[in-house]
C-alpha cells in the first residue's frame, strides 16, 4: 500500500486522468458482468424443479404467423404439435401467402386435431400485417396462455408447452424464453453472430429477471390473453412497423408479472440464418423499435457500452504511455485491470453459453466485444433508412 501512495504523485497529470477513466470504467464494466449478465446462468442455477401435475395445467394456444413460409412450416411445424401436453391448440394464421402456406395447413389438419388455421385477407395494410395476423390468432384463441413463436423456429424438446404451462400454474402473466439461432459451420461470421445473440438475450432476460423487463423476443415468449385485451392489443402501437413482440412486452411488462424460462427444455431453435443478409434482417427489426422503448432497463445499457469503450481507450493510451515512459508500474496496472475483466467476461460469458448455446468462447471474445456496438449501429442506420424511405 505504501508503494501506491507513493507512487501516485510520480504520474503526470495525463496519465492520472487516463489512469482514473481506466479504474471508474474497469468498476462500471464489472458491475455489468457482476451484477447484470451473471444473472442468467447463476438464476438457472438455483432454480427448484417444480413438479405439478397435469390437471394443475393451463390450457395453452401456441399462435404462429406465417407469410410465404410453407417450406419453414413443412420442417417446424411437428415440432411443435408433437409436444407432450394435456390441453393445448396450435393456431397458424396464414398471412397474405402466395406459396404453398395454406396447402401444407390443409395437410397438417387431416393429422392433427389440434391445429387449427385461418388467414389475413388480401386487403391488410401491409405495415401492420403481421400484428392483424397475431390478433386473429389471439381472437381465435380458446385458452387464457398464449404462447408466441414463429414459422422459422421449432421447439428444442417436447416439453416446450409444459416447461411455460408449470411457469403460469404458478402465477405469472407473462413468461419470456430464449431462442438460440442453430448455424452451419460455413456461415460467415458464425461465432460472431451468436455471441451476438447470447448478448442480445442476456441483456433483456438479465433485467426481467432483476424485476425490470424491458423486451421480450416473438420467437419464444407467452402472456396471458387477458392483458392483450386489457392493453388495447396493438393499438398503441399501430404506428410503428414491427415491434409485435417487443414493443409490446415493453409496454405490459411489470415487475410482478414477468417471470424468465431458461431450461434447456423451454429453449427454441432458429435454423434459418444460413447468410450475413439473413441474419442482418432477422436483428434490424429489433434494433428500428429499440428506440421506442420506455423505461430506464432499455437504455442503462447505452452506459455499458460507453464505459467499454473508454475502457479500451484508456489501455491503449496508458500502454503506449508506459512503453514511451518506461513506466513498469503503470503498465502492470494497465495490464493488471484489463486481465481482471478479461477473466471474469471470459467465465460470466461461457457460463452463460454453456447453459443458452452450448458455444465456448477464448481470446476471440475480444474482438467481438469491441466490434458488435458498431455493428448494431451499422444495422441499426439499415433498418431506419429501410422503415423510414417506406
């Protein structure tokens, strides 16, 4: 300690300034990983398996909106009738398609009793198509749990319905889930895309958790059907293109009402993000609608970034000063902080994707750390100029 103080008067006043952005930064970032996105895995972790049995069990309506999807349809759909549940249906609404949509529903009736299917007329105002397909499905819904996914997704197990059915037996109105994206190996920029992905969850899930939803993701959420007509449906909402899923659970969301799944069971899987141009319009729609959000849990991770940021900043500044100054002390305590955070992102971040992805991450993390901001900000001018030049 001596050795501190005594060494702290020897610094220039730059290197002061540089050296307290790197410890308030360093505090700012271990906060986050610490007390925000450690939350997931350690959540799961200490997470009781609840047994409840099958007459205790909520009738569930799992609503699909489907736009010239037949041949995702064709792949998913089993995935999803199949499932080992007691009282659910399964409704598609065939949105406006000009492919084989309705003839692959047709089909799946004739096997299974449980689907029903119906379909936006032609006349729809194609900006807010698909939550007029939501509606109808809602409308048309026979059970009080909804539980939303899409035409491009499958469950991960047969347990998908139960895992949310055993959530709402036990007093929720809303339940968000996690949907992990299944890319080939020949994808371009595949391990980026799902860390990109790991982060996207962990962000909105870790403050549903703390009490703070912010969003959730149409690919694997549930409510109860009475907030949808409690809150108007969509009307708040007419607009803005998009934002069905989350825009809407920004709105309902209450801290007592929202609980978060993360079994392996409860997990959907997308297959269809086989290019960069695939997976850059899945993403730019949620980026477009993020800026309507409401409430501080949406935006405290502008502060997260920020603070990253000049994190890096400050080890490149204090680096290059210390080798230039021959400052052994001050490149230990550059170097010092820098492998501290690297260690606890390293653990927090595998700990989290070994429980979501099954997907381990290495010094590769660095680099897709510094570089995802940027690319949400590329997508996110991509999908404002998209929506707005409409």
């Amino acid at each position: 300690m001596d050795l501190i103080i005594s060494f702290i008067p020897n610094l220039s006043l730059i290197e002061l300034i540089w050296g307290g952005i790197l410890f308030l930064s360093f505090l700012i970032q271990l906060f986050f990983y610490l007390f925000v996105y450690r939350k997931p895995a350690a959540y799961q972790r200490k997470r009781e398996e609840k047994t409840i049995p099958d007459e205790a069990l909520p009738g569930i309506s799992v609503i699909i909106s489907s736009k010239n999807n037949s041949e995702e349809l064709r792949k998913n759909l089993s995935f999803v009738l199949e499932q080992d549940y007691p009282h659910f249906e399964v409704i598609v609404v065939n949105s406006g398609s000009t492919d084989e949509t309705d003839m692959v529903l047709k089909a799946a009736e004739i096997k299974y009793p449980q689907l029903y299917h119906t379909y936006v007329p032609a006349e729809a105002d194609s900006i807010n198509e698909k939550k007029l397909a939501l509606t109808l499905g809602i409308k048309a819904a026979k059970n009080d749990i909804l539980l939303f996914t899409e035409s491009y997704s499958r469950p991960c197990s047969t347990q998908w319905i139960r895992e949310y059915g055993k959530e709402f037996a036990q007093g929720r109105d809303i339940v968000l889930g996690y949907s992990r994206l299944i890319i080939d190996k020949k994808v371009r920029m595949r391990k980026f895309i799902l860390f990109d992905n790991l982060i996207h969850h962990l962000k909105f899930l870790s403050m549903a958790i703390a009490r703070k939803p912010f969003m959730g993701i149409g690919r694997n959420m549930a409510f109860k059907k009475e907030l949808f007509f409690l809150h108007k449906g969509y009307s708040s909402i007419l607009h803005i293109e998009g934002g069905e899923d989350d825009l809407y659970i920004n709105k309902i969301a209450r801290k007592k009402n929202t609980g978060v799944l993360l079994s392996p069971d409860s997990m959907t899987e997308t297959h269809s993000v086989d290019n960069f141009l695939t997976w850059r319009s899945l993403k730019s729609k949620y980026l477009y609608t993020r800026q309507f959000y409401k409430g501080f849990s949406s935006h405290l991770f502008g502060l997260e970034t920020i603070s990253k940021y000049f994190f890096y900043a400050a080890i490149i500044a204090l680096c290059t000063i210390s080798l230039l100054t021959t400052n052994h002390y001050l490149l230990g305590y550059t170097l010092f902080l820098f492998l501290i955070r690297f260690w606890i992102q390293l653990i927090i971040i595998n700990r989290n994707s070994s429980l979501l992805d099954a997907v381990r991450y290495h010094v590769n993390i660095l680099p897709f750390d510094l570089f995802q901001p940027f690319n949400n900000l590329r997508f996110r001018r991509y999908a404002n100029k998209r929506n707005w030049g409409k």
